[in-house]
C-alpha cells in the first residue's frame, strides 16, 4: 500500500520536457522568398519546380483592386522550390507568392511544420532539433522565422499533404531554420547531401507534469 501512495505521489509531481513535433524538409542551399509588391488577386504564376529563374525574371502577376496589372520579379537568380499560390489568390503587399532555393549559397535550409496548436509556442530564436532519415544523431539548430496562418496555410496547400495528426480544423505551423555548410559529419563524413531526406522536428516548450504527459486533458487542470 506504502509503495503505491508513493508511485502515485511521484507521478503526481515527476516533471518531464515537453515538445513539439512536427515534420521536416532538407535542401541545399539557401531559401529565397518572392514577395509581391503591393495588394492584390494573383492572375498568373509560372510553374516548374527545379525550374532555373534570372534576378529580375517575373514569375507572377497580380491585379491590384484599381484594376493594375503589377509583376512580381524574382529577387535573385535561383530554383524555383514550390509555388505558393495558385490564380485568383488574394495576397497582401509582402507576402511571398513563391518559395525559391539558391544552391550557390553555402548552407542548408531546413522548412518545418507542425501542428496549428503549437502556434502560441513557437518563436524566433528556440533551439531546434533536425531528425534525417537513417541518422540516429540530431543536428541541432536555431528557429529563424515562424510564418503565420496564411503563409502556413499556403505551404500546406503546395504540400497537398502531410502525415501530421491534426485535429480536425486544425491549421499549421511553418517554421524556417538553416544551418551552414560544411555540414555535421559521421564517419569521417557529411551527414547531409542532395538526397538527404529529414524524418522530423522537435522544439523543446519546456515541462510539464508524467501524468498530464500521459493525460493530455489534464493540462488545464494541474500547472
């Protein structure tokens, strides 16, 4: 009986991290966003990932609410990762109608996303943890930017889908961090390449209690 009350008591109050988990992309090279100008419903936006673009080639026109035709360049010369939007878009002044990648700058660029709910938590300077396919060792790394709803809603349209357990309703969050070149070795050799695949991401939120970690609905219960 002694023994029980004491496992409960040390349940009760056992602390342990908690973490956000989410999903992660591995490129080579650094991201480049293309953002629009102004305001305004996006009528064309060129197609053809791995796609090579020149500094100054648009890649997307929109029609702002005067009726004006505005093209969006791209910023620099690069490979077109993904397009972000598709015709009829409405877009804010800012907002990046595409995602680009230039190989010619010495980094690797790791694109998260996890679960909307994490939203609140997340933020620009938290440790990172980058999980590759087939490499038992994290590489860790640093949080850059945190995307809001549309941004996040945007990419998980371009994804079409991703393997993460969403409530149902529930939005998304994007999260951008790099790490620069030469990458982490292993035996004698770079941990990532072309075809480097990531598995997973994980921020660390801090603690909570074993038994909410077991009970989720306990969170708004015990601190």
């Amino acid at each position: 009986m002694g023994a029980g009350v004491t496992l409960v008591a040390l349940v009760a109050t056992m602390r342990v991290d908690r973490k956000a988990y989410g999903l992660v992309e591995v490129d080579m090279g650094e991201r480049v966003d293309v953002p629009v100008p102004v305001a305004g419903r996006v009528v064309w936006v060129d197609t053809g990932r791995r796609k090579q673009v020149a500094a100054g080639e648009v890649v997307a026109r929109l029609e702002t609410a005067a009726g004006v035709v505005v093209e969006v360049p791209a910023p620099r010369a690069a490979t077109v990762k993904m397009e972000l939007v598709a015709p009829g878009v409405e877009m804010k002044g800012g907002e990046s109608v595409m995602s680009l990648l230039d190989p010619g700058v010495a980094r690797v660029s790791f694109t998260a996303i996890f679960p909307g709910r994490f939203r609140t938590e997340l933020a620009s300077g938290m440790p990172m943890e980058v999980r590759l396919q087939e490499d038992p060792i994290p590489i860790e790394t640093v949080i850059e930017k945190v995307e809001g709803p549309e941004a996040s809603a945007r990419y998980l349209w371009a994804r079409k889908y991703v393997d993460l357990p969403l409530s149902k309703g529930e939005g998304v969050v994007l999260v951008h961090a790099s790490v620069p070149l030469p990458a982490p070795e292993r035996n004698g050799h770079s941990r990532i390449h072309n075809w480097t695949l990531g598995s997973d991401a994980r921020v660390r939120l801090g603690t909570q209690r074993l038994l909410v970690a077991w009970i989720s609905e306990l969170r708004h219960v015990l601190p």
